[in-house]
C-alpha cells in the first residue's frame, strides 16, 4: 500500500503507528480531520489479516468519524484507533495502557472511546495514562437508548420529507436486529402507535422485544421483503445490496446500524427505485453526541434533548438532495463538507476553539 497516496486520497492529516514490544502490542491511530475539533472515535481491537487491512479500517473509520461529528454539529474531528490481534486475549491492561501512552502522546488531537472489541473495562485502563478517553464506567453509560432516540426522530424526518406528515402512528417499520438499539428503537415506536415487523438471529432478543411492544416476528431473511413502509436497520452493515435492495417493498429505510450501504452506488439504487434512504451515520449520531456530552459534562436528558438535533439535520440532508438532484447519502456528505469548508475558511481573527 502506497500509505501517503491513500492518505492524500481523503486528506487525512495524520496516521501514528504504535509497538510496545514487552506485550506485543500493535496499535495505529488515525486521525482524518481536526478542523472542528479534536478527534473523537473509538479503538476496535481486531485480528486483521495484514497491516494493509488494518490501516485501511483504520483510515476508513477515521474519516466516517468526522462527518459523523460534523453533521451533528459538534466541535469534533474525525479518527479512530485499532489494535491488531486477539480481541479475547486476557492481558488487557498492559495492551490498553500501552495504547493510552500513545493517545497521551498526541497531546489532546485523538480522544477514544469504545468500539468493536473493546469495553469499559479496557478505557479505564486507558484512563490510567490519560484523559483523552471517553465512554467511562459511571459517566456517559450505554449509549443506545440516545442513538435509538435519534434514530426515532431522524425516522420521523424521513416521514414527513416522504409524505409530509411526520406522524409515524399506524405504520408499519420492519425492524432488523434486537439488540440494544433495536430494542430503544421498537419501544419508541410502539408508544406512538407504529405496528413492528421484527428479527434477530438471537431467539431471546426477539422475544424481549416482541413481549415489550406486541410485535410480529419473522425469520431473519424473511425481513427484506415485508410489506411495510419503513425498514429499520439495526443489526449489521451492508445489508443494503444487489441481493436485498431488490425484494425491498418499503418507501424509507432509516436504522441504527453503521455502513448500511453495501457500496456508494446502492445508496444511487434506494434513489431510483423512490425509497427515501436516511443515511445511517446522520440518523445514529446520537452516540456520538451521547460521549460528547461525557466531554462536557451532560446528563443523559440534556443528550437525549440534544439528539432531537437529528430530525433538522436529515431534514437539511433532504433539502440537499433536493436542492442539489442528488441521492441523500451524497447530500449528506455535502453537508458535512459545507460546515468543515465554512470553519475552516473563518478568518484568524474569529478563531476561536471550544473544545
Ligand atoms: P447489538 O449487538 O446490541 O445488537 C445487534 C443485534 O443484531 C444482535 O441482537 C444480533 O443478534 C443481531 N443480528 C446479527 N446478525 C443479524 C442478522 N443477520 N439478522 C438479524 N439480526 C442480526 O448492537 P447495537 O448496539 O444494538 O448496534 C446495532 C447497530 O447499530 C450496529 O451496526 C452498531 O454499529 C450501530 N450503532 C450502535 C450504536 C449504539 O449506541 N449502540 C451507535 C451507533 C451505531
């Protein structure tokens, strides 16, 4: 891999590798744009096949980050860690302290948290060495019920872009994956009067939710092709492609789930066939805004409060797209260009950084 070319490629403004030989520690952090802020995203512990994979992840997830932050509006950048090898290995201090020497190294520029692989539990040992760590035990807490408070309004967004009412009572969304955001999602759903399609692969997930909100359950494959209005993704990504994109009989798909869209040109497909795609890291911000607020000192109400934010932000998404004949995953990125190119062409006189 030619490492400057894929970094000019998404102007990304700095990549650090990282080895501590007394536990075999191999880490990389990857820090994409930090015009808006410090940059905020998790550190994923993975058994990557080769260097080039993970520094790939690595830069991919880093630039996700800062349209992530920038389209909520937050004074963050965008970067991610990762941490080759074994994710269930046992000697996890050592690995994690040794990873928050180096996010210590950069003086503030990185600041991580959870992700896949990773838990509480291994941010406290980061904490050991540093402040630049966020998703603390006994602070922000589990995220999913922000996220799926997000992804509720930002559904209701889509709604009234789709047929100008954004009231979701009597209609039908069929929701992939149980989990915790799945779970938040349904019960939100339920309470204003939506009628639930649900699935998991997980047996129990789906009971809890069925029990909690009367929901129908069907297999998992059988989740495509329900005759509903909406599909919520909430389990895994690309699960938007040449194979389901076909048996979709819905008019929206808004979920929870990262990287929904299998490639960029599916996100052209939704477009065609008329299905209002609501792009998945502006609805699921609300778990980037619930760690923001560790940062600065919110409750989880005033998160919640500040994840409302979501609905005006896939409503601009939609003007975009409307505006500008484009598909809304590439008005979504627009949008996000437009708020980083407008800070950062703020004369030096205005310069002022919060965060
Ligand atoms: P989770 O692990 O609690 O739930 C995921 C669920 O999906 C599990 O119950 C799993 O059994 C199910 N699943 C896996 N494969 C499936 C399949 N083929 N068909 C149906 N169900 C399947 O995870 P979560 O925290 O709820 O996150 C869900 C998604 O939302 C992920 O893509 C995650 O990256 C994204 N996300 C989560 C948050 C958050 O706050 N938790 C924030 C932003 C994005």
């Amino acid at each position: 891999m030619d490492l400057f070319a894929a970094m000019k490629q998404y102007e990304h403004e700095q990549v650090v590798f990282c080895h501590e030989p007394s536990c075999g520690y191999l880490g990389i952090i990857a820090i994409h744009d930090t015009t808006l802020g410090p940059a905020l995203g998790g550190t994923r512990f993975w058994s990557y096949a080769s260097s080039d994979e993970a520094v790939t992840d690595a830069l991919r997830l880093a630039r996700g980050m800062t349209y992530k932050a920038a389209v909520a509006g937050l004074n963050l950048g965008g970067g991610k860690s990762v941490i080759v090898g074994d994710n269930k290995r046992p000697d996890r201090e050592a690995i994690f302290r040794a990873h928050g020497r180096f996010v210590e190294s950069l003086g503030g520029r990185y600041i991580t948290a959870e992700d896949v692989g990773t838990t509480p539990a291994d941010m406290a040992f980061i904490h050991f060495e540093t402040n630049h760590v966020v998703g603390l035990f006994g602070l922000s807490g589990d995220p999913s019920p922000v996220t799926a408070h997000g992804v509720y309004v930002g559904m209701k967004a889509a709604a009234k872009a789709k047929w100008g009412s954004d009231g979701l009572a009597g209609k039908t969304v069929a929701v992939q994956g149980c989990g915790s955001v799945g779970y938040w999602l349904s019960t939100y759903l339920h309470k204003e009067g939506a009628k639930l399609v649900v699935t998991d692969v997980d047996e129990a997930k789906v009971k809890r939710v069925a029990e909690a909100t009367g929901a129908r359950a069907v297999p998992a494959d059988a989740i495509y092709g329900q005759a509903a209005d909406i599909f919520a993704p909430c389990a895994l990504g690309a699960i938007l492609n040449d194979a389901t994109i076909p048996q979709l009989k819905v008019q929206i798909v808004a979920g929870g789930a990262n990287n929904q869209l299998a490639e960029e040109r599916h996100g052209d497909d939704l477009d065609r066939r008329g299905i209002l795609y609501a792009p998945d890291y502006v609805g699921n911000g609300g778990g980037l805004i619930n760690v923001y607020g560790e940062l600065n000192g919110w409750s989880k109400d005033q998160a919640m409060k500040r994840a409302e934010g979501i609905y005006e932000s896939l409503a601009t998404v939609f003007r975009i797209a409307a505006r500008d004949r484009i598909p809304p995953h590439q008005a979504a990125d627009r949008m996000a260009e437009e708020r980083i190119a407008a800070v950062k062409g703020l004369s030096p006189m205005a310069y002022r950084r919060r965060s």
